[in-house]
C-alpha cells in the first residue's frame, strides 16, 4: 500500500527545500517501514543540491536513526516493531568481483540500493537486505543523535583501515577539522597515531583543541611556525600520512608538504575537478594517492560497536541540533561554516 507524508523535498530555490507530499512506496519483500527520529545533513546531501545533481523534489537523507513502523509478514529475523535502529543505505551484495576483493561500494547492488524515498522524509521503506545487514540496534543508553553518526564514522573508519599507518612513532595529519575531519582525528588517536589538525576556522581549531581531539590544532598559514617544530618531533620531519576532507589545489599542496618520502595521502572528498598534483612528484618521492568512498560492512559493524561503548566523542561536534521544520536554516549553518554537524530532530507521534 502506498500512502503520503510530508517531507522537505529539493526546490532548487533560495529555500533548498520546501515542504510537499512525497509517496511511500509499499514494504518490499520481508523489509519495513521506518519511522524517522532523526537523521544528519551530509556534505553529499549539500553537494547534491548545489550542484543541481537530483531531480526536483528528490527526498535525500541517509546518516538516520529510526524505529521500525511496520514489518512485513515475510520478515525473517529478529526485529520488532519499535525497535530502535541505525540504518545504512546502501547494501553490497557480498559475491561479486568487487565485493571479493574489498571494494563494495563498486558492487551494482551497493549502488542501486537506498532507502526510499529518503532518510529525510518522516517514513521510509527498507529492504530485507537493509535489516539483514545494515541495519544495528540501538541501545537505550544511545541517544539517537549518537546512533545517527554510524554510517559517517564507518566511512571514516575505511579510509583508515585503507591507509597505511607507522606501527611504532606514528604520525598524521588531518586537513580540515570539520566534522569527518573531527571524527578522523579521534579514531586515529585511538590507533596511537599523534595527530596533527590542520583547519582555517578558529572555532573548530578551539574546539579540537579543547576536547584533545588532536595533539594540535593549528591554522596552516598562521602557525607555520609551530607546524614546523611539530614535525620536527616526528622520526623523519614529516608524518607518515595526510587525511584530507577537504580537497582543492591549496589542500594537495599542504598535504605534499607534510606527507614524507613513502607516505600515503588519502583523498575523502571528490568534488574538485582538474589536475591537483602533479605525477612526477609522486612518483619521485613514492607517495601513495588514496581514496576512500563508502564503508564496507566490516567498518559499519566496528563504528556500531565504538558508539555503543562510546570509544568517540560525539555530542560535543553535533554542534546544531535542530527540528526538521528549520531544514533550510540548518543547511545555511553548514554551507557558511558555522555548524560542524546538523542533526535533523522529527516530532514523535
């Protein structure tokens, strides 16, 4: 049965989004109905609007906590209505070429899955492969603005295990500490990497500061001074790695700076166009240019199981927590700068 809710849908206006009504599609074979409780504003929801990347009245949303509204009757497993769930979006099919050899979100099925029609919408209808595999409880000690973070910090937690990382006197850098850059620095100083944070914004370069998220914080252009005497601190002068959530010209440029003979840099953002560096100095100096795109089951499992136990601080960087009536008001906070997270908060029924 399809029924209708309202949901914030992509205008393409100074508004972003406006409220319509958007159609429910009926429960898949053996999967739910959700009822939003919340859900975070990704870059990529803001990307997709900017650039005019989705159809008008598109519902987009994926970083979600729900509960389930309804099963269907086919439903195999474990679940119960009301239950509290962190969903991701996308599901692999775990038996192609690429799911075999690590790269799932290549696979087909990664790619055509989603939550319909969108994490932003009140309701929304997952499959029996989303509650098989994506989907994880929630404790009642998580609140659902901690659960929300699963799929970002699972994205965080690929680009690590993708890149390598010294086993002993280990150093990096962070470019930009936004909030993946917020989350990179905590995760990596779980893996005993000394972590230096690199942001042009006095705010959050307090904030990571404040709460030890790195073993400094420092303006790239302000601070020269005090990033050359950290480097000096490690082994060989420079760090063994570059995590790079922003990437522009300027970024790559800094990141070749910090990174040594050997390093890896790795790329969590692709939305600069055109040549950024240039092959020659990689080659020389044996760099490894890396990305990371997705997360893999693996990684979701391990960021469920660290924000249950709460090994990362979240609260503190979901700096506007908000209603999703004020959807536009949020994206503005994100887009000038002065939210690290929006988290989107829907009424309860």
């Amino acid at each position: 049965m399809i029924f209708q809710t309202t949901a914030p849908t992509v205008t393409y206006t100074p508004e972003h989004t406006a409220p319509a009504p958007v159609d429910i599609p009926p429960i898949p074979l053996g999967g739910a109905l959700i009822r939003t409780l919340g859900c975070g504003l990704c870059g990529t929801d803001v990307e997709k609007i900017q650039q005019r990347k989705v159809p008008t009245g598109s519902v987009l949303g994926h970083e979600v906590v729900g509960e389930i509204a309804e099963l269907d009757a086919a439903y195999p497993g474990d679940y119960i209505i009301g239950q509290r769930l962190a969903i991701a979006h996308h599901v692999p099919c775990g038996a192609c070429h690429y799911c075999v050899n690590e790269s799932p979100s290549m696979c087909t099925a990664f790619k055509e899955s989603n939550l319909f029609p969108g994490a932003f919408s009140p309701y929304f209808v997952v499959s029996s492969e989303h509650l098989a595999h994506t989907s994880f409880p929630i404790p009642n000690h998580i609140s659902n603005r901690e659960a929300a973070n699963m799929e970002p910090l699972a994205c965080v937690l690929r680009a690590i295990r993708r890149t390598p990382l010294s086993k002993q006197n280990g150093s990096v850098a962070v470019i930009g500490l936004g909030y993946i850059g917020m989350l990179l620095s905590q995760s990596l100083q779980i893996q005993n990497q000394r972590v230096l944070g690199l942001d042009l914004n006095p705010q959050r370069l307090g904030m990571a500061s404040s709460l030890d998220f790195a073993d400094a914080a420092l303006h790239p252009t302000e601070h020269t001074r005090e990033i050359d005497l950290w480097l000096r601190s490690t082994d060989v002068g420079r760090v063994d790695a570059v995590f790079m959530s922003v990437v522009n010209t300027h970024t790559m440029a800094l990141a070749l700076t910090l990174v040594r003979n050997g390093g890896s840099i790795m790329m969590m953002a692709g939305n600069t166009a055109g040549n950024i560096v240039d092959p020659k100095v990689l080659y020389y100096r044996e760099i490894n240019l890396l990305t990371s795109y997705s997360p893999s089951l693996q990684d979701l499992t391990e960021a469920h199981r660290m924000i249950c136990e709460r090994e990362i601080s979240l609260t503190p960087i979901i700096t506007h927590p908000l209603p999703v009536e004020k959807f536009n008001e949020g994206f503005d906070a994100y887009v000038n700068g002065e939210a690290i997270k929006v988290f989107y908060e829907y009424p309860k029924t």
